[in-house]
C-alpha cells in the first residue's frame, strides 16, 4: 500500500467518526424501521475499491461469493444487483432446458403466500407460472405447512416462500413435502440471513435461497443480492443466466478458462465459434460490482453481532409490550430463533382504535412504520390481470391488509429508542383502550 493510499483511507475512517449522529431527542431524532449499520470500517473497504478503480464485479466479489457460500455450508452463491433480481434467477433458473424434463414450464404452479413482497411473487408471472395463494397465519405471518400441502394440485411444481419479517415458516417440514412430492422449493431468504429452524440456517433447506442487500436488510452491500445453492447443476444455470446467457464460464477479464474456446459446437453455429459469445439460456446482466463486493465483505464480518441486536431489540419490545391492552403481539415459529426484520403488530377488533390512529400517533412521534409489505398482495392493481388460483380464502391476508404494521429493531437502535417506543405505544393504547 502507498503512503498516499493509506492517508487516504485513514482521512476516510476520520471523515466518517466526525459523521456520527448526536444523542438521541425524544419525538425529534427519527427513530426508523430499518436501515444500513455502517461503520469506519465499511467506508474504508468502499473507498479503498474505489481507489483501485474496480468497477465491474471482480476480486472483491468473488471472495464475498465465497465467503457467503461457507456462512450457509453451501457450495456456491453468486452475488447479483439486488434481491429482486435473485428471485428471478433462481426461478428462471428452473425453467433451463438444461434441466429437460424436470424443468418449469409455462402454465405450472407455484405455491406462495398471500400476504408479502412482490419480488416473491412477480417472477413466477414473468416465467409463465400460476401462482397458487395461501393464507397466513396472524402472530407469525407464515402459512401452515397443512396449508401449503393443501394447494398442492397435479399441476404444482415449485414452492417459494419468504421467511415473513426473518420469522422462519416451517422449512424443515415443507422441503420434506417438496421432496415427496418431486417439487422444487425456493427458499426467500431476504428478510432472514442469520435465523434458524431446528438449529439450522434458514437459506439451507431448498433447491435454491435469496438474500437480499438492500440497506434495509441484515447486512448491505447498498443494493445487491445473491443466489446460493449446493447443487452445481442449478449454480451453473444461474451463473449464466446472470451473465448475459452465455455458456462460457470465464471470470471477467479472463479468456479460454475451459482450454478449448475455439473448439465448440453448439446450437447450429459453426464448429469452433467462440466460447465466449455463445448463449446457452435466454438471460440477463444481473451482475453486482466490486464496490457492492467490497462493502458487502466488509458487513459480512458483523453479521452475528447484527443479529444479536436485533434478536435483543426485538425481545426487549415484546417484554415492554406484554401487557398492552388492543393488539396482538408477534411470536416466533415453533423450533425456530429468528434474526428478526422487524417487529410485527395488529390491532385487534376490539382495540377501540385502529391501526391507522396508532400509525398516525407513532409516526407524530417521528417514530417509523411500515405495513407488512403488500397485504393482500390479490389486491393490488398490479395483479388484475395477472392468472393465479386462492386455496380457500385468504382471511388473515386481509386482516394484515387492514390491521397489521410493523416498526423497527435493526441494529442501529438504541435503549432509549425503543423504551420510547414502547413508552408510545402504552400511552396510546392505554388512553384509547
């Protein structure tokens, strides 16, 4: 490292402790739902990327793929430009026709859950797919496992589920039903890296898992997500359907890594066309950047201790809220430790006020909320015209649609952030009550 190189990076860890926010004001400092944790450290790692001018995915990227794999015990991760764009790869990547028989098709279903993000959703109608709906159940957010096993038609090919607000959903008991009935499952991991079911890590069970860096999220690379796998068939097809759809493997920067690059023929191209420009899967440029590598590596280091908060944050406002009269508190899944997203409520009928009155009092407080994503995600106008079958009804879909919201335990929360939440809320719900 240069002399130059290193005062740089020591001015930036400098500039960035005279960036640090001053002590907490009740009903003045915004006390948000979710947001990055970043320390000296993670701007020295960005700033130093920088200083290389490494652009494209490259070193930094492919060390945090690897490091990531290990975290799971997986054997490959690739990192993408977001988490939205991982779902679509990993459900894209069941549609290869290198998976021949066994592949999605046009018009097969896909078991998911009524109440959640888009991005869980939103890949199965743009791969053709019929979304089969279940309901949720209120205090957990996640469906039954006899729920899902409920929705499974001749026509069921794929099961994908997101772990709701980190709380794991049965996956143990659900990849054993994908398995009896020869299903894939895709496990949505965004809003969960770091929780167990049965001593586990959620992100382990299925074919494929999702991660999401998006600021909100357990660690963030600013945008950014991944798809991890053990199988490297499946890793393979996601790698080149990230990678523009091409067959060749070679990193950036790096030609003839197979040692035949112009002794290939495939499709109908002529015999010796080259490696690096033939296209085995329709795909995309979904690639992340060194930069995001950078700073996602740099994360990656605290992502226990971030967990830790946020398991404590979490328990520290269901103690403080146990005995508030009007709503229903949020409980873990059985056999699971969640590494929470975020702390759920719902205002029960006989509250004697609603959620929009509660909101409204928190966030006059500047103490942030969010609703429990899409609710009914059938309702939205995105989804009138898209084809899709309900198993029953979706009655807590729609009692979360009117009645559920959820505030923050990230880490970057402190003591008198949250006893002033729960100060909020008692208040409130006491006087209302």
């Amino acid at each position: 490292m240069t002399d130059t190189k290193a005062l740089v990076l020591e001015l930036a860890r400098k500039y960035h402790k005279e960036q640090e926010p001053r002590g907490f004001e009740p009903g003045v400092t915004p006390i948000l739902s979710s947001g990055a944790v970043l320390d000296e450290k993670d701007r020295g790692a960005l700033v130093e990327a920088a200083l290389e001018m490494r652009i494209a995915a490259g070193v930094r990227t492919r060390k945090f793929e690897s490091e990531f794999a290990r975290y799971f015990r997986l054997r490959k991760a690739h990192m993408v430009n977001s988490g939205s764009s991982a779902n679509l790869l990993a459900v894209s990547a069941l549609t290869s026709p290198k998976l021949k028989d066994l592949r999605l098709r046009p018009g097969d279903e896909a078991i998911t859950v009524g109440a959640g993000f888009p991005t869980t959703i939103n890949p199965l109608v743009q791969n053709g797919l019929t979304p089969v709906f279940v309901d949720v159940e209120l205090g957990t957010y996640n469906a039954s496992l006899a729920q899902i096993e409920a929705a499974i038609s001749s026509r069921t090919r794929l099961i994908m589920i997101a772990h709701a607000l980190g709380n794991p959903f049965p996956v143990a008991e659900v990849a054993e039903l994908a398995r009896r009935h020869d299903l894939f499952l895709i496990e949505d991991n965004c809003d969960a890296v770091g929780s167990t079911y049965g001593g586990r890590l959620t992100g382990t069970f299925g074919d494929l898992s999702t991660v999401s860096f998006y600021p909100a999220h357990h660690i963030t690379a600013g945008e950014g997500g991944c798809v991890l796998t053990s199988s490297l068939e499946l890793a393979r097809i996601v790698e080149s359907m990230r990678d523009w759809g091409r067959d060749c493997w070679c990193e950036p920067g790096t030609d003839n890594t197979c040692l035949k690059r112009f002794d290939y023929q495939l499709g109908t191209l002529p015999a010796g066309y080259d490696h690096k420009y033939i296209f085995s899967h329709v795909g995309y440029n979904l690639k992340a950047t060194d930069l995001q590598g950078a700073l996602a590596l740099s994360q990656l280091r605290k992502v226990d201790d971030f967990g830790a908060a946020r398991r404590h944050n979490w328990q520290r406002l269901r103690d403080g809220l146990a005995e508030v009269p009007g709503l229903l508190l949020p409980r873990a899944t059985p056999d699971s430790d969640p590494s929470w997203f975020g702390f759920a409520l719902t205002v029960l009928p006989d509250a004697g006020f609603t959620r929009r009155d509660l909101v409204d009092f928190l966030e006059s407080r500047r103490i942030g909320t969010r609703r429990l994503f899409g609710g009914n995600i059938t309702r939205h106008p995105a989804y009138q015209d898209v084809r899709y079958r309900i198993v029953d009804e979706l009655v807590n879909c729609d009692i979360v649609t009117e009645d559920t919201f959820w505030i923050g335990v990230y880490p970057g929360l402190t003591k008198e952030m949250l006893d002033y939440v729960v100060e909020s809320i008692t208040e409130f719900c006491t006087r209302k009550g």
